[in-house]
C-alpha cells in the first residue's frame, strides 16, 4: 500500500545481508525503518513490536533465519535461530509456522546452499502472504458487496479491532484488505475503527493505514462499539486473528470477545479474516492458547504528540497503582458469523476449516487441495 503516493511493504530486503522494516512503534507521530543485520535484531523487533500483526511476525522471523544462516550455516546455529525466535512472543501462530517451513527447508542441503535458500525461501514467504492476502481481500468484496446492496447508496459501516491491515502483513492486510477493495470499487464504506486500548493499534495504525488509502474512518473508544451496534450504525464487523484453533476458536488483541459478544448480541455479522498460516490444527480449542501477558507499563502509561510536535509519554494512573496487561482474548466460535480465508468463507468450525483446507491425507482426492 502507499504512505505519501510511494509503495511500501512493511519488510523488504537490502541487498542479500539485510532487511529493512518499518518501525511500527513510531507510528502515527513518525515514518521512520530499521535495519535488521542478524536475527537477533529480528528477534529484538518483534519482542519490542517494531513489527507486529501475526503474519508480520512470521515473515519477519524467516528472514530472522536467514540472517542467522549468514554467520552460522550449522544445525545448531539454526537451531539456536529458531529458538531464539519462536520465544519472541507466544500468542500469534504464524510465527511457528514460518519458523517451522523455513527448518525444514533447510535441515536437509549442506550448509554450503543454506544461506541462499534461506534468503529466497524467507522472500517466497513474503511474496505468498501478498498473494493469499489479496484473495482474502477478493474473497471478504463479495461479502461486503452484498452487505452494501441492502443499504441503498447509504456508506456501508464496518467495525473492525486492532490492527489487521497491510502494517500487520507484508502488505494488504487481512481485515482491511476486502475493505480497500470495497473502496477502491466505489462502494460507500466507512470504518469504525476501536482504538484499541493499551497501545493504541486500531487508533495509531489502523486510522492511519485507512487514511493513507482516503478510506473514510471514525477512531472510537474500545467501549464504544457495543453502543454503535445496538443503535443500529454497524453493519458488520471483520477483524484479524493471531491463531485459530482446530474448532474454529479465535485468538485475537484484547477486546476482540467483548465486540462478538456485542454483536452476538445486535445481529451484527461478525467475520475473522485470516491466511491458514493462522490455523493451529494441533490445538482442540481455544482454551489451550498461550495468552502473552505483556508490560503493565503499557497499561499505565500512553506516549503522543505534544502541540510543538516532539513526542512524549506520560503516566496516566496514580503512582503505585498496579496493572495487568493479557495482550489478547479468546473469542468462541459459535460467536464468529464465518472465516474469510484466501481459499473463500466457511463457517468457524472445524468441518468448515477442513471444507477449505481438508488434511494432507485427503489433498489428492479433493478439489480444494491441501491444507493442514
Ligand atoms: O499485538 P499485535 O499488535 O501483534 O496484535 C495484532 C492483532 O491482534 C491482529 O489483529 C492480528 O495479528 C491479526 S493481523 C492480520
């Protein structure tokens, strides 16, 4: 997507002994990047959330191997990058997985070949989540281009949390993308978007992404949401997810529950946009996701711009005053109106999960191929 007419990713190779990312902590105040030289630096972004978003995280990561394959080709030197890496933060699947596809690449060329297919296979991870978001993009239009025939002309509102845009992804998003598309149509749509308390995705990076793109957006307080529904100013709600369980449980930033419910609640169609690099089939239900339990100083401090345009941060609680900081929440199933994947909608279940992506055992027999 663009930021001032000039097309960005959120990560991009220098070269082939560096990648450049944007630092997403900076935003909105700055546009600023890093330059990542090793893993550690990798490990040290994603850590901080210089990059975030769970299918950054991934493609971020594989390129943390093979910065790693550089200086060290050996088994144990991959091994010590893969765990380095996957200990960076425990809730966004995508991570593993990517992890996960670039090892076993790599674990059977000598170590000779492994910098070089390293660096192409952590591009090839970039380049296919460009690719499977822009079909979630296609796959979530049909959804609101139908939604938007029931509104005669009228601005179509969509609520969506966090931040699952092109910031969140190599580029074009999960939540957003079917939104740009909707846009880029000519289809009246406007965004609620949840500032998304404590630090602030939906209203820093969110609001910012939409506005980059001219999409017309409201930031509304987290609380908010379960107002607008029930006075009937919310369409449909899409937001992104960090791992979906094999029942079709959603992992989502904090407050993502309280908004199904409220929808639950309103009739208001709820959707999770996600690539299958987010679906756990190892876990039964969501009940077993490892929620990451972050600074409590996110909760009790906010950082923003000062009227002479220098940036600072402030404490907002009384001194001494304890917080607590679950980064993310578990929203069941039976809440999520459907799946919006790069392979089309199912239902949240795990017969609707395998309806587009059936186990490896069934690939040669079912038209949809594999999956799993
Ligand atoms: O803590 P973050 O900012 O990494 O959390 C991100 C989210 O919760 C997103 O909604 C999710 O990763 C989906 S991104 C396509």
């Amino acid at each position: 997507m663009n930021i001032d007419g000039r097309h960005y990713r959120t990560i991009w190779p220098i070269g082939d002994d560096a990648v450049e990312a944007i630092d997403q902590t900076k935003l909105p105040h700055r546009f600023e990047t890093v330059t990542l030289r090793r893993a550690e630096d990798c490990a040290r972004a994603i850590h901080t959330m210089i990059v975030r978003g769970a299918p950054l995280i991934g493609a971020t990561a594989a390129y943390g191997i093979a910065l790693a394959m550089r200086e060290d080709a050996s088994d144990e030197a991959l091994d010590r990058a893969h765990d380095r890496l996957l200990a960076t933060r425990p809730t966004a699947v995508n991570l593993r997985w990517a992890l996960k596809r670039m090892c076993d690449r790599l674990r059977n060329h000598p170590r000779s070949e492994r910098a070089a297919i390293a660096w192409r296979e952590a591009a090839a991870i970039c380049d296919e989540d460009v690719e499977t978001c822009r079909s979630i993009g296609e796959h979530g239009l049909k959804i609101l281009r139908e939604a938007a025939e029931k509104k005669d002309g009228a601005p179509l509102n969509i609520l969506t949390h966090c931040n699952a845009g092109w910031l969140a992804t190599v580029d074009w998003g999960t939540a957003l993308a079917p939104i740009y598309m909707a846009h880029d149509e000519g289809i009246p749509t406007h965004v609620w978007v949840d500032e998304t308390r404590p630090r602030n995705q939906g209203a820093a990076l969110t609001a910012f992404e939409l506005g980059g793109h001219g999409v017309p957006h409201t930031i509304i307080a987290d609380n908010a949401g379960g107002h607008y529904m029930q006075s009937g100013r919310v369409d449909l709600c899409i937001v992104g997810t960090d791992r979906v369980t094999a029942n079709g449980d959603v992992a989502n930033k904090i407050g993502t529950y309280l908004k199904a419910l409220a929808a639950k609640d309103n009739g208001v169609p709820f959707y999770v946009a996600l690539p299958s690099s987010t679906i756990d089939w190892s876990l039964a239900s969501g009940r077993d996701i490892p929620i990451e339990e972050r600074s409590s100083d996110e909760m009790l401090k906010m950082t923003g711009r000062l009227p002479d345009g220098s940036v600072a941060t402030v404490e907002i609680a009384a001194p001494g005053s304890p917080g607590a900081n679950p980064a993310f929440d578990v929203t069941p199933a039976r809440l999520v109106t459907g799946f919006i994947t790069e392979r089309g909608v199912c239902e949240a279940s795990e017969s609707g999960l395998r309806s587009l992506f059936p186990p490896p055992a069934l690939r040669a027999t079912s038209p949809a191929g594999g999956g799993g």
